[in-house]
C-alpha cells in the first residue's frame, strides 16, 4: 500500500512539473511595449519567427496607442511571412494598412501583402484563386502607385500572372475539346483573347476557336450552322491580323477552308429553296 501511495505522488509530481513546464514553455514575458518590441526583433533576426510573434502581439496587451504598436504590427505580418504562413501575413498586412493608413511605409506593406499572395500562387493547372487576388492586388498597387519604386517589379508580376491565368484558361477549352463539349470549348478559347488579349497564349487560343467552332457548326442544327461558321472565319481573321507570323497558321487555314467551303455551300442551299419559292 505504501508503495502505491509513493508511486501516485511520484507520478502526480513528475504530471504537475510537466503541465507547469508546458504552461511556462508558451509564453514571453516584458515589462513595457519596448521592451517587448525589442525582444520580438531579436527573435525576428534570430529566425526564431514563432517566438516573435508572441513578443509583437504582446506589444499590443499595453493597447493599441503605444509607440511601438504600428512597428509591432509590421513586423508581426513579415513574422508570418518568413515563417511560411502567407494568408496570415496578408490579414496583417491588410490589418497594417487600416490602423494605420497615413504611414508611409502603407505602401510597401500593400506591395509585401500582394507578394503574400503571389507566393500562395500554384501552377496554373490549380485553384487559380490566389493568383487572381495576387493579381488584384498588384494592379490596384500599379495603379496607386505609380512612381513607386517596386512598381517595375510589379508590372512584371502583372504579366506573369496573366499568362498563368491566360494559359490555365487555354487548358480549360482543350479540356472541352477532348469530352467534345465544343460551344464550351469554344467560349474559353474566345475567352483568352478577350481578357488576356497581350499574353503569349492568344494565338493558341485563336486557333482553338477556329477549331472548336467548326466542329460545333458541323453538328448544329442547319440554322445555327452558318453563324457558327463565321464565328470559325471571324477568329481565323483575327489571328492572321494579328499574328501574321503565327506558326500556327498553317493549322489554322484548314479549318478557315472548311468553315469557308461549307458556308459557301449553305448560302447555296439557302438560294435554292429561295428561287424554288419564288417558281411556287
């Protein structure tokens, strides 16, 4: 009985020495917002990211007013980006630009906010909706800041982010195309060209609208043929205007041809029931 009753104690004090420890392990202590600021910037260099974003929050327990506050909640956002977290980075980021909107470092918190994103930004095969916030995000940048000193660097961004937007869309029509869903198809490669008309997919996505909207003609019911039919001819116009040294050209013309060669042959329908009217 003894035994037990000294084991349980053992046991009881080894739990409370581990809850203790575990309870202490968590926390950061300081006397003043100061002084928790500084220590958050050491744990900031020292890489140590989780532990500075206790010691940053903690700034704001001695409230919101204090002269630290707007550095702690800077550093607090650039915390969790280096540290990995990117969508809680552009909350603070986010967070910064409103508590403090006549700071002049808005701007560049704007600028890491959208790069918070464009980290988030996977292959364009993916969930695009990351890089379409990037992208929202650094064009309202672009266009607040236009003499920025990273806005360069972002116009760059903005490119890069289009093509991706304007190639995971090319990938969606020919996706159509293979399950020979053809109106679909040829909505999102008429889609590319109209909201991505710079990217260096539009000529891809030209010669997928003339393809798909034959192949949608030719099994249309015979009074929506022909105007499908030109659509083909009117993208075929389109790229050859535009990428008069396309070397998809030659593909292209094919279905021009087609598209040319039956549309001729409904207009000959089409004066032959006429005339055959008129003689009735």
């Amino acid at each position: 009985m003894m035994v037990s009753l000294r084991r349980l104690a053992v046991l009881a004090l080894a739990l409370l020495i581990g809850a203790a420890g575990c309870s202490g392990s968590g926390k950061v202590r300081s006397s003043s917002p100061q002084e928790a600021f500084q220590k958050g910037t050491e744990s900031y260099k020292s890489e140590d990211y989780d532990r500075a974003i206790k010691y940053f929050r903690q700034v704001f327990s001695y409230g919101r007013e204090n002269e630290w506050a707007d550095d702690a909640q800077l550093y607090l956002a650039r915390s969790y980006r280096e540290d990995g977290r990117y969508l809680r980075a552009a909350s603070q980021y986010q967070r910064f630009a409103q508590l403090y909107s006549s700071d002049e470092r808005v701007p560049q918190a704007q600028y890491e906010r959208a790069m918070a994103y464009y980290r988030l930004s996977p292959d364009y095969e993916l969930d695009p909706t990351h890089t379409q916030k990037a992208l929202d995000l650094f064009l309202l940048f672009a266009d607040r800041h236009p003499q920025h000193e990273k806005t360069s660097e972002v116009e760059t961004y903005i490119d890069e982010l289009r093509n991706k937007l304007a190639r995971k869309q090319l990938a969606a029509g020919r996706q159509y195309e293979r399950r020979e869903l053809w109106e679909a198809a040829a909505h999102a490669y008429t889609a590319v060209f109209d909201q991505y008309p710079e990217t260096k997919w539009v000529d891809d996505a030209l010669l997928g609208a003339v393809r798909a909207n034959v192949s949608y003609a030719e099994r249309s019911i015979q009074k929506k043929k022909a105007e499908r039919y030109r659509r083909a001819i009117e993208n075929y116009q389109r790229l050859t205007q535009i990428f008069p040294d396309s070397p998809l050209l030659d593909d292209a013309k094919s279905f021009y041809q087609t598209a040319e060669e039956r549309l001729d042959a409904l207009d000959d329908e089409d004066t032959e029931e006429t005339l055959a009217g008129a003689d009735g």
